[in-house]
C-alpha cells in the first residue's frame, strides 16, 4: 500500500527506462521516436506537462501545450499558406464518447489527416475518420447549396473536392475500442462513425453560420477542385 512520506511542491510521474539486452539486439533507443510520440501525447491532452530527458547527450525537451490539437494543427500548417488564420477547433461529449476535432485549410492540394483513439496514432484511420470525412462533405455542400455558393459549377462537390489542402486531427476516447490488428492502427467501433458524423455535422454547420467568410473560401477552394477534376 502507498503511504505518505512527506509534502511535495508538484505532482507527477517520473520514468526510466533502458531495454533488456537479453530481449533487444539493438538498445540505442531513438530520440526523435520518443520525442514525436511525447509530442503527439501533449497536443492531445492539452494542459499535460511532459519533460524528456536523455542522460547520454544531456539533451532535454519538453512538451506543454494549452492550446491541444489546435495548436497540434498550427504546427502541421506552421510552412504553409492558410485559407483561414485561426483552425477550426469543435469538441463535445456524446455518450460515453468524448470527440474533438481541429481543421484548417491551406492553398495546397494535399489532404494531411491525423486520427487518434484513446491516445493511440489509427494511422490507418477507421470509423471515426469515416464519420468525420461524411459530414465534413454533406455540411460543406449544404452550406454552398444554402448559400447558392454552387450556381456557376456544373459537377457537385466530391469528398476529395471537400478534402483538398485540409490539415486536420481527430481525436475520440471511448470506453471500449475496437482496433484492427496488432499495432491498432485503425479503429473498428461502428457506432462511432454515427457519433462523429452527426457531431461534425452540428457543430460545424453552427461554425459556419457564425463565420461565413470562412465558410465561402472553404467553399470556393473546393470549387476550384472540383472544376479542376472535371
């Protein structure tokens, strides 16, 4: 059992490690690897204060960010041109399921998408990412048809139109996932594709009513795509 031994000035918990040369031929343990993974961990839970220390090369780092993903996706756009200064950040709880969500759009023509379940990198994506790819393409066209923002394009918004120099983090903690394999690179939980859908689908159709500038040079970067493939 735990006892009290005495009063601290903080709160926390210390790691060390060294791997096992009996289990691992090769012990040099990566710096980066290590040091992106902390990072990941910081964005995502916002307020987290993580210090890495390397004793071999007197190295050390540490990752504190108040700001979450949205500050996650300002350093993923930190080189590149943006459509809107500021990401789009949602979050809510809904169920047993706590979503959040931060997105922002640059003048380039790649999709750059992070998807995250409890903490762990789905860097194969799963439901989640298929909830929130669904609702990003219905709610950017029920804004452009409200808004008759579509009337001079002869071919609908496709979901790649929609996707088109977006940088976006999704991140869902649930109570029981489901993942695919071994290294839990994609998430299986099918209702959680119902929950983010409808969650995208509230919470940024409300940010685009509130900020309608935004919401056309989504739109108009999107018809540029979509005049593009057509």
């Amino acid at each position: 059992d735990l006892e009290e031994v005495g009063k601290a000035r903080r709160t926390g918990t210390r790691v060390t490690f060294l791997p096992d040369e009996g289990i691992f031929a090769e012990r040099s343990v990566s710096w980066d690897t290590l040091s992106n993974r902390l990072r990941e961990m910081a964005f995502l839970n916002r307020g987290l204060r993580i210090l890495l220390t390397d004793e071999r090369q007197e190295r050390q780092e540490e990752f504190f960010y108040t700001g979450g993903i949205r500050q996650f996706v300002e350093l993923l756009n930190e080189n590149k041109t943006t459509l809107h200064p500021r990401p789009i950040h949602i979050e809510a709880q809904r169920d047993d399921t706590y979503i959040e969500v931060a997105l922002q759009y640059n003048d380039s023509y790649a999709e750059t998408v992070f998807s995250f379940a409890n903490n762990i990198n789905t860097q194969d994506g799963g439901s989640h990412v298929i909830g929130f790819r669904s609702a990003l393409t219905r709610t950017v066209n029920a804004y452009a048809s409200g808004r008759n923002l579509l009337k001079d394009l002869k071919v609908s918004l496709s979901g790649d139109d929609v996707r088109e120099g977006l940088t976006a983090v999704i991140s869902v903690r649930l109570p029981s996932p489901q993942f695919e394999g071994q290294t839990k690179g994609r998430l299986n939980n099918p209702d959680v594709k119902g929950l983010v859908e409808a969650f995208v689908n509230e919470k940024l159709g409300e940010y685009f009513e509130e900020n309608p500038g935004i919401g056309r040079r989504i739109v108009e970067k999107a018809s540029d795509a979509a005049r593009a493939r057509d």
